[in-house]
C-alpha cells in the first residue's frame, strides 16, 4: 500500500535533538571522491570527471575535508531525514550539541574529540567544489562549501564546544529535502581506514537494491579517490576481502581484475514508501504512554524498525506505531 510523502515544511532553524536517527549519507557524495582519504593534510586540488559529471574539489590551506571530517555531514542529514519522516519543519542551519554528535558517530568523547571535532569543522567549511552535479532534481554548475558556516554558541570552562550551529550548504540541503539520501549500517562509524569507508559508500550507492556490483579494480580505483598506484590500491582491496570486515556487503575477486560485492541479507531502501507522518492525536497518544519521552524521535525510531522489519504492509499505521511503543514502555518498565 503505498502513501505519498508530505512535502517537506521549512523553518529557520533545526534542532538535532532525535536520538538513535539511522545513519544517512547523500548519495551525491557517495559517487564521487569529493572527500580525501589520506590521514594527513591533502592541500592537492581534485579534479575528477566521470559519465558526464565534472567535479573540482580545492581545499583550503588547512586541507581538504577528510571522509572522517564527513562524519559531521552525515550527523547532520540522519537528523533532518529523521525530522522530515516525523513531519517536522526542518532548515540548513541546524543546532546540534557536539557531544551529541561524537556519540551518534562512534567517537571518544575526551578532550582531544572537541579539538579535533573544531578542526572538522574548519576543513569542511574550507574546502570548495565546483561541480555540475544534480541533487534535488535540479544541476548545478557552481562553487560552494559542503557546509556554509558553523560557529560555536556555548563553551565549558575549559573551552570545549558544547554547543554548535552549522549552516549547511544549499546544495547538500536540497539533496535531504528531495531524499536523495540512503541509509547506511552503524558499523560504518567503526571502520577506521579510510579506503574501508569510501568502498563501503561505493558498495551501498552501486548495489542498491540490486543483490550484487561487479566493478573493475581501474574504475574502482578512479571512483574511491585513492592516490595510492593501482598495484598498492589493488592490494589494499585483496586485504579487505581476506579481512571480510565490509558491513551489509561480501568481496569477492573475478576473474579480468573485477571485484564482486555481494549484499547480505536486507540494506535499507529511501525508496520504499514510508507511512505518512503522525497526526498531532496518534502523537498526543504516544506521550500518554511514553510520559517524558520525545515522540517525534519514538516516531523516527519505530520508522527504522519497520523497514528493517522488511516493511509489512500496515492497513493501520498509527495502532501498529502505537502498540510499538507501548511494548517499548513495557520492556523498559
């Protein structure tokens, strides 16, 4: 049974206050190496050009933003796609606490964190692309930042950020309100190469719904980003297949330098049609049962659970919801 998707409604600014939203990624940035892998400060100017898209990445005198520096981004899309499905107003000007993000990413939480989260910050606001890439449906051919601005509103004693505003770029916000965005596995906050990262971004654009992607180690090569020589690059990928540690996906290598990604079991799909958002009664009901508790991320969460549920068909959404939560309350009673 399928219901359309409420257009989204846009406000001045979005609180990232949704706990345990299902990581999300756009997929603009999934297809092509706009992130660098290397560990240290990449000041190399990218330029990369493939099936029609033209692509410049300059970084700023602090280097290019890092797939690590992504993380930021990828907190950011998870809250407002989490928004949008609660029915939220949602903005690219978002107000998240920095502790919060560390948590949601997988990362320590110690004083270096907040520094090194500051330095984030600084890379993806630095780092320009000029591109002729679509996102929401429309093709752009323009230079812009992946985030526009950001600043800190509140500092411990001790000078750690605690609270942070960040201004997304419209280029990235129009790709979350035309949910060009797909789900990714929490394992991916735990992978800690970056060549693991950018191949399991590659894996989930490129197999999709699809049980499997064949891909030349060349064109792999070129799709990733890496600087390494193809033979070094090559054998990288052989480790990762020996190593098995690829979330949701198998490697596997063919024969004529083809590498094989097979997908395990069900990935969760943007495509599929979600229920429509709660009615202020359904959600009035869900703090009846859940005193306390914020509806709007119980919503956002039962959401992830149906569709890893296999997405049952629901001939009444709002008492499968309900009755969700009230389990929930049980258990945790």
């Amino acid at each position: 049974m399928r219901r359309d998707i409420a257009p989204p409604v846009i406000g001045d600014l979005f609180t990232c206050d949704i706990f345990g939203a299902s990581p999300k990624d756009d997929l603009a940035t999934m297809e092509h190496p706009i992130f660098s892998l290397s560990t240290k400060p990449d000041l190399r100017v990218l330029r990369y050009e493939h099936n029609g898209a033209l692509i410049e990445v300059t970084p700023s005198v602090k280097g290019r933003a890092t797939i690590f520096d992504k993380d930021i981004l990828i907190f950011c899309i998870s809250q407002l796609m989490a928004g949008l499905n609660a029915g939220r107003e949602v903005s690219r000007k978002l107000q998240l606490k920095a502790h919060d993000l560390l948590m949601a990413t997988g990362r320590d939480t110690g004083g270096d964190s907040y520094q090194r989260l500051r330095e984030a910050f600084e890379r993806l606001v630095g780092t320009r692309i000029t591109t002729n890439l679509t996102t929401g449906g429309i093709e752009v051919t323009s230079g812009f930042g992946l985030i526009e601005s950001w600043e800190i509103l509140r500092k411990t004693r001790g000078g750690r950020m605690v609270s942070v505003m960040v201004t997304l770029s419209d280029w990235l916000f129009r790709a979350v309100v035309g949910r060009s965005v797909l789900t990714l596995s929490r394992e991916y906050f735990g992978l800690r190469k970056p060549l693991e990262r950018r191949v399991y971004e590659l894996a989930r654009k490129h197999c999709g719904r699809q049980p499997e992607w064949r891909v030349s180690v060349a064109v792999l090569h070129k799709k990733a980003g890496s600087a390494a020589p193809l033979r070094v690059f090559r054998a990288a990928i052989r480790k990762m297949i020996d190593e098995a540690g690829l979330p949701d996906y198998t490697m596997s290598e063919e024969p004529c330098d083809v590498i094989r990604f097979s997908r395990n079991g069900l990935v969760e799909d943007e495509s599929a049609a979600l229920p429509a958002p709660f009615g202020p009664e359904v959600l009035d009901a869900a703090r009846a049962l859940a005193a306390g508790a914020d509806v709007y991320a119980l919503e956002a969460e039962w959401r992830a659970f149906w569709v890893m549920s296999g997405q049952p068909r629901l001939t009444a959404p709002d008492r499968a919801f309900l009755g969700w939560v009230n389990a929930r309350v049980a258990d945790r009673g």
